[in-house]
C-alpha cells in the first residue's frame, strides 16, 4: 500500500483519526465543567423511510421485521420452555449517511488521495474502508460551539447557494460572545432544517452553508468537527465556482482531518440562547464504514 508523497501528516505518517487528536483529557474535562444545571439537547434527528437522501442513495432506510412474537414464542416452546417468551427483531438496510450522521475521514478524497495520502485503489474495498473507517473515530466529548446565521438575509432561515464565509462566522461568533478554541466542534444553524422530512424535495436539491475559505477559517481554528442543519454542511450550488463540487469536503476530511456531521437538529439550542454547550457524540463502530448514524448532545 502506498502514500501519496504529499502526505499530510501532522499527527504522524498512518494517523488513522485526525483531528480527534486535538480532544484531550483537559479538553474533556472543561466540556463537561460546563454542565450546570443537566438539561440535555438532543441534536439528532429521527430516522425513517421518510428521511431526505441524495443519490447515489437509492433508499434511506428499510427495517424488515425478520421474527415476530408469535413465531419466537412457537421456537422457544418447541425447545421446552414452559414460559411464552416472545421476541421481536428486525432487519435495516440504509445508507449510513442517513439522518444524523458523521462522515468517516475515508468518505471523500481528492482524486486518488485519501486522508493521510492514502491512494484510494488500495485503501477502499469492496467490503469497506481497510482503514479510516468509522470505527476508527473515538467517541467524541468536547466543547459545542453552536452559532446561529439562520437570520444573516433578514429572514428566519439562509436560501440555498446562499454562501457562509469567514467574516459571517466570526460575526457570529462575536455576537453570541464566544471564541473558538483547539478542540471544540463548531455547530452551524442555517434554518435550512426547516425542510427536513416536512419538504425533502426542497431540502435536498441544494442549502446554504459554509464556502471553502469558510472551512479553512474553522480548520486554522483546530476544531475536530464541523456540523450544520443541513445535509452536506457546505453550500450547494457553489455560487462562485459552480464547477468546483464538494470543496469543504476535500478540504475537511482529506486535508485537515475533520469530521463532518450532518442533518444536525439545533432549533432548541437556538431558542434557548446556548452557545457553548458540553457536545457528546458516539458513532457506531461499523468496521469499513465511510459514516456512521449518530445522536449527538448538548448538555450544560
């Protein structure tokens, strides 16, 4: 297996989770010294065959009842038991960029190249990641920084193609009196969220969000991930280089090591004025998967 030769290796050749080196114990410890009076915030959203995807994805999610009560009740009495204990289980097929999510390092690449210059033909196989999959992501416990641009335009959410730059973020952010430190995940309210389920179509064919220079702004910031109530978290159409498809993609995942988490439900957060919140996030370890479903949390 080989390594492009510009490889980016701030944590070390074969670094296989990113920026989720920047969460340490004490980066820990002072998000959860922010938990005061024990509300929880849940920022995740429920998933359904009703969820919003985009292709490639043919279907979002099908569960299948595989045995019912009745028939678990007829197996267990033919194998003696005395009591009628019935079971339910199911089977799920989804794309695990369904819902609430967050993006393995190996979902996206630039060209051939993978995060940590890993080229793609001998790092992605037919059953999965062989590394940089979701399971290699540790649970993430860190500061929330939640900033809310859903009003920038003047309305109550931003309009797809409607592109959130540098100077909008650190507007935010001085407005809600909060500065970003080495660690934290920067949660982005658009008001795009609006739409999930209640107009997928809507949702779907394009949403504001963050442009490429707004990405390398949150990067030089050091956080570990960057999420939004949106599906893709970066502006789609690209307004000023509508040829240029999925650049904070590259940019995050391939080059800085940063997660992405998307579809993220943050009307509560907003309504109460949190901005700054302990966030708890722990992805399903699929072995080779390019994401996981998640429920994240913000606790203060």
């Amino acid at each position: 297996m080989t390594l492009a030769d510009h490889t980016h290796a701030r944590w070390g050749a074969g670094d296989q989770i990113g920026a989720a080196n920047l969460m340490t114990p004490e980066c820990r410890l002072a998000a959860l010294a922010l938990v005061r009076a024990g509300t929880v915030y849940s920022m995740g959203r429920e998933i359904s065959a009703a969820s919003p995807y985009m292709a490639p994805a043919q279907t979002p999610f099908v569960l299948t009842t595989a045995a019912t009560w009745r028939n678990s009740i007829k197996r267990r009495r033919a194998m003696g038991a005395e009591n009628d204990a019935g079971s339910n289980l199911e089977r799920i097929e989804m794309n695990v960029h369904t819902g609430t999510h967050i993006d393995a390092l190996g979902h996206f690449s630039i060209g051939e190249e993978l995060y940590g210059g890993r080229i793609a033909a001998d790092f992605v196989s037919d059953t999965g990641l062989i590394d940089i999959g979701i399971e290699q992501c540790p649970p993430i416990i860190t500061r929330g920084v939640c900033l809310d641009l859903s009003g920038l335009d003047g309305g109550p959410f931003l309009e797809p193609g409607r592109a959130i730059g540098p100077d909008d973020l650190a507007r935010a952010a001085d407005t809600a009196g909060v500065a970003f430190r080495p660690g934290d995940v920067a949660c982005l309210h658009t008001g795009w969220g609006r739409h999930y389920v209640t107009d997928n179509e809507r949702y779907v064919t394009g949403e504001p969000g963050i442009d490429e220079a707004a990405a390398r702004w949150l990067t030089a910031r050091d956080v570990v991930a960057v999420g939004a109530d949106s599906m893709a978290v970066e502006v789609i159409p690209n307004p000023q280089h509508p040829k240029i498809m999925m650049p904070v993609h590259q940019h995050c995942l391939v080059e800085a090591g940063v997660y992405l988490i998307e579809n993220l439900f943050m009307d509560e957060l907003v309504r109460d004025g949190v901005h700054e919140f302990c966030f708890i996030l722990l992805p399903t370890p699929f072995k080779g998967a390019t994401g996981s479903p998640a429920q994240p949390i913000a606790m203060v």
